[in-house]
C-alpha cells in the first residue's frame, strides 16, 4: 500500500482518551491515536516519551488506567481475543526457545494449530523474507543479535498478523547489524498485508518508513502526520529539533505577512517560516544539511543569499562541517566531494544559499 492509499484507509486500531500513571506521574496521556489497514505508523520520541507505553497500550498488553482501544469496531475483552488473533509483537530484546530456527518461528502457528504442512511453507516464507532461511536448522542460541532478532521478526510475521508491532527492533544492535536489519524491515513493513506500528527514539528509522510519524513527548502526542509535513512544517522547536533541524539562533522581526517573516540578524534580514509578529524574539531553527555552498553567487529561487567568512572545516566521517560567519554564525554540512571542488580554507569567504523553507523560526515564549 503506498502512503496516498494508506492515509484514505480505514482505521482498524483505535485508542481514544489514553491515560496510564504510575504513581502520581502521568506516563501516558493521549487523546486520540489510530492505525489504518495496510500503513507504517511509527512513534517516535526520546526515552522516556511514552511511546514503548502507547505501543504496549494499542497492542493491548497493557490496560490504560483510563480510556479505550477498539479493534475494527470491537471493545473491550471480544477486542482483545481478536486482535490476539490478528497481530504480532516483537520486542527489543528477543525470546527465543531452545531449539533450532525453524522451530523457534513455527512455534507460534503451531499454537494456533495450523496443519503441519502449512507451517513449514508458512515458516520458510517468513525465513526468505528476512534474509534466514540459510539458518533454519542453526541451534537457535548460536545466533547473534541481528540474527535472533530476525528470527523474532520472522516469528512474528509467519502468523501473518493484520497489526505487526515492533518495539525497538533495532535498539541493541551494532551499527552494521542495525542498517542492515533496517533495510529488511522496509521490505517487511511495505508488503501491503498488514499495518505496521513502530516504536523507536531513531528518526532516520522513523521517517524511512514511517507513512505517518506520530512525536511523542513526556507521554503526549506534540505533532503527527506524514514524514514531509514534520519537515516542512514543524509544530514547535522540538518537532524541528526531532527532524535533525538541530541547530539554531536568535533573531528579530521584522515584519510578518502570509507565514513569511521577514528576520534581523545582526545588520542582515533573512526571510524565514513561522507565525510570529512584529518586533517579536524568535529563536530559528535549520538542518544544516539545507545550506548550500558556492563559490559565485547564483540567481536562482532561494531568497536567502548572503556571503559568510569559512570560520572552521572539520571533518566528519564522509562529510565535512562548516562553520560560517555571515548574516551570524552557521554551520553547513556538506560532502567531501563538494569541499574538494569548493577548495575551502579557514577565512576564505563563501556564498550561502537557504530556502525559506528550511528556516523555521518560533516565538523565543514557545522554546
């Protein structure tokens, strides 16, 4: 199912009014979350945001303190029987049984009885699927994390849930076993026969395959939506921040008409995003990875044109960090490539370029 298709599906999960405490703490506090037939929804936030929480909660492992999850149109005990039925959750941490591979990912459909037979194509399916079917006779103990994993997921994915839930399936991995488990996962997610809900801290693994973000913080829903509306428009500086627009400044308004403010920074006006007023402080916030370098000036669509002076050039794994002075301080991310053709050197001075789109300032009230 593409993402068009999935934003007009129907909703097959549904929580409204979530409320779950520990104590005299709120955990959790949402008003209203669904997950329609066929898409990935991925929550995302810091550790400790409630997503683990929310994920538990939709799955129906957990029983909020207040509030309701309905399974295609069911409540209460009938919904949670049905969704059992119809879904499969993998944890971080995987469990596996003693025995070979095989075995450890036929285990579930042989508890719900199914035929022999089709267990095995089922299970092999799911092996092909995650890249493991060369594993299917391995005791499963001698595997390593990526590959455990795989066979939690695979698990998982042989009952053919309509509702996969996957908590952190990639948290205690190393960085190559990671970005490869990720890449399965895509293939996994997008087959179309089922809907996806992914807990994660990760954005890239958020917005990869993500149809719908849903941001979390301190056990609420700051923003959700598709991965380019975050982007695009952010709801506050966390939400920018979430989006990898980790860097900031202070700036002035100058005037504000349509969305577009017009910024003082120092003796330079920027044009930038936001809905501020007047003479109002704002704190601004850009991707790095949005500033463009050249040598000329160039003519071209960007309203933000100004020259900085090359203040530091440090590297960083395939690509350079730039730090910049000019219309204030900056830092751009470019690649090695491009800091070779541009030939930079500390104080050598440089033409920047940034839409106003990608600068996205707020109140200084808000942050």
């Amino acid at each position: 199912m593409t993402s068009h298709e999935a934003a007009h599906a129907e909703s097959i999960l549904v929580g409204q009014a979530l409320r779950v405490r520990a104590g005299d703490r709120l955990l959790l506090d949402v008003d209203s979350v669904d997950i329609r037939g066929g898409e990935v929804v991925a929550f995302l936030g810091p550790n400790g945001a409630g997503k683990s929480t929310l994920l538990r909660v939709m799955a129906m492992l957990q029983r909020p303190d207040s509030g309701s999850v309905t399974f295609r149109g069911v409540s209460g005990r009938d919904a949670e029987r049905l969704l059992r039925r119809q879904c499969a959750v993998v944890f971080q941490r995987p469990h596996l049984w003693a025995g070979s591979v095989r075995e450890n990912i036929e285990i579930g459909l042989r508890l719900r009885r199914h035929p022999a037979e089709s267990t095995r194509e089922m299970a092999e399916e799911a092996a092909v699927q995650l890249g493991i079917d060369a594993l299917m006779e391995r005791d499963a103990r001698s595997l390593s994390g990526g590959e455990a994993q795989r066979v939690a997921i695979a698990r998982a994915m042989a009952l053919q849930p309509d509702v996969l839930f996957l908590d952190e399936p990639a948290a205690n991995l190393d960085a190559m076993a990671r970005t490869a488990l990720m890449e399965d996962l895509d293939h996994v997610a997008r087959d179309g026969r089922h809907a996806t809900v992914l807990a994660t801290h990760d954005r890239a693994d958020a917005f990869s395959l993500a149809d719908r973000v849903v941001v979390l913080r301190d056990g609420r829903v700051v923003q959700s939506g598709r991965p380019e509306d975050l982007f695009e428009n952010p709801a506050d500086p966390f939400i920018a921040a979430v989006t990898g627009a980790e860097l900031s400044f202070r700036a002035s308004v100058a005037s504000s008409h349509d969305g577009l403010l017009t910024i003082r920074v120092g003796d330079s006006e920027l044009i930038a995003t936001g809905s501020a007023e007047a003479g109002d402080q704002v704190r601004v916030v850009y991707r790095p990875e949005d500033l463009f370098l050249s040598r000329a000036e160039i003519s071209a669509s960007p309203r933000n044109r100004f020259q900085a002076k090359v203040t530091e050039v440090r590297s960083s794994g395939s690509l350079l960090r730039v730090r910049l002075e000019g219309a204030g301080h900056w830092v751009a991310v470019i690649t090695r490539a491009a800091g070779d053709e541009l030939s930079l050197d500390v104080g050598s001075r440089i033409w920047v370029q940034v839409k106003a789109t990608a600068l996205h300032a707020f109140s200084v009230q808000a942050t």
